[in-house]
C-alpha cells in the first residue's frame, strides 16, 4: 500500500465514538430519512432530522449539544413528492432531494424555522431524475445527499458532493450549476461495494468540525446496518466500529465529531443513536 493509503487506514482505525446516553430516543419524528446539522438561529447549533413519503415536511430539531427538542414543519410544495431521502446543509441553507430526484433549498426565516426557496427541481434530465417526480422509490432511487465545505482557500471543489443511488450503490458527484445542485453527467459514478439495495444515506462533517472533510455512507438492514468512511478516489470503505439502530437511514456528524445514526422503520418515532467521537 502507498505511503497515503497506509496514512488513511491509521486515521481511520484511530477514531475512537463512545454512546451518548443522555441523547434521547426515540425521537418524535416519524420515519427518519435525514440527519443534519443546521443554523436556523444565529449561533444556535441543532441537529434536523426529517421524516420521508407520506409526512409531508414533518421534522424534529435538537439543540446540541443537551437539547431540548421541537419540531417544525418544511413548507414543501406540489411540484414533487414528499419523499424526502436526503438532506444537507451548505452556505447557510438546507438542501433537500426525493428519492425521484428533485432538489428544493430552504432557509432559515428568521423564526427559527425554515422557508423554502422556490419550488422543486431536478437535480438532472432522466435517468438522473424520474419522468415524473411526484412517484417515489423511482430511477435512480435517491436515499442519500451529501455536500462538503469550500476548501481552506475559499476555492469551490468540482464536486460538492453526492447524491446517493440506493438502486445502484453508487455515489454520483453533484455540481453547481446556475444555482441549482445538478449530476455531473460526465463523470462516473463512485460505486461501492455494498448489498444490492442496502446503501441508505451519505454524509460529510459538519463544516468548521474535525470531520468537515470526511465522506461517510451507512447502509439499511441489507447490508448489515454498517457504517463506514469512504475513500472519495477508489470507493474503498473502512467500518466504523459503532453500534447501530436495526436498519439505519440516516447518518451526520456534527461540529463536535459527535456521530449521529437514525432508523426508519415506518413507526411514527424513530430510534436514534449518538456517539461523542474523536480521531476523525
């Protein structure tokens, strides 16, 4: 192994997590499909964990890093379904996609909750979306969106993340272009060695933390409810050694370090873990 990979492989094996037990669970959100670290008020950091089809922008928030919780609603509009699968937060807004492949962006509207700012898009012409954005478990069937920090220079790198294809295992690099996140339809998806129909969501660190530039994947309870790091050049993964819900859904590190895994098993709470973390 190169000098770089053995590098890699010591930083990964060093990140020790250890369970939060005052982190309450379940949480009263049904269906939990996203985990984010958000900024709705000034200075007030909480983690958003957002319910998928059929919920219609319910979501829960806790501050970080000793609550307490309260929920809110997104403002969704008719121009695609529910189905909320992934969810990241970047520059000062939360960036939602369906599992068919439409984009919606929020922000915070100064009440502590969120305002959307226009109404859905695709995040690409088909197959990169469905035909039809109001079905779900389409296409490509998106179930993870994961966006990265601007590099230590200011500069935007090509990709700013990825959406996640749970019918592929791929991760597929997502641009900026005229505003709107879009596929990079020319470069080639990141395809990871996972179960057919098990990848469940994607995540980098929250910027300003100790893992803003660390790319992590979890997986439902097809490929074993395992999480791991990713390795952005050859998709290699390396597990996490953590516990986990049943069958995970959601997955966001905080500016702390601190790793958050959800479960979404149609209940109308969904359990949750919460490991205090170092060495990422």
């Amino acid at each position: 192994a190169s000098s770089t990979a053995r590098a890699a492989s010591s930083k990964i094996a060093a990140v020790a997590c250890t369970a939060d037990v005052h982190f309450p669970s379940p949480l009263k959100v049904p269906e939990a499909s996203i985990a984010a670290e958000v900024e709705l008020t000034p200075g007030v950091r909480e983690m958003i964990v957002i319910g998928d089809s059929g919920n219609n922008g319910a979501a829960i928030l806790w501050k970080i890093p000793d609550g307490p919780t309260r929920n809110i609603t997104l403002p969704l509009d008719d121009g695609a379904s529910d189905d909320l699968e992934g969810g990241a937060w970047r520059g000062g807004h939360l960036y939602t996609l369906t599992s068919s492949g439409a984009v919606r962006r929020f922000s915070p509207d100064g009440h502590g909750a969120l305002a959307r700012d226009g109404d859905a898009y695709r995040i690409g012409t088909e197959p990169y979306s469905c035909a039809i954005l109001g079905k779900v478990n389409c296409g490509k069937n998106y179930e993870g969106l994961c966006l990265r920090a601007d590099a230590a220079d200011g500069s935007t790198p090509r990709c700013l993340g990825y959406a996640a294809s749970k019918t592929e295992g791929a991760l597929y690099c997502v641009v900026m272009m005229d505003g709107k996140l879009s596929i990079d339809g020319v470069r080639r998806p990141l395809v990871l060695p996972l179960e057919r129909d098990s990848l469940s969501d994607c995540a980098f660190g929250a910027w300003g933390g100790p893992a803003q530039n660390t790319l992590v994947i979890t997986t439902n309870i097809h490929g074993g409810s395992t999480s791991y790091i990713v390795d952005e050049a050859t998709g290699e993964l390396q597990t996490l050694d953590v516990p986990s819900t049943l069958t995970n859904e959601a997955i966001a590190i905080d500016r702390s370090g601190a790793l958050y895994q959800m479960m979404d098993d149609n209940g109308d709470e969904s359990l949750a873990l919460r490991m205090t973390c170092s060495g990422w």
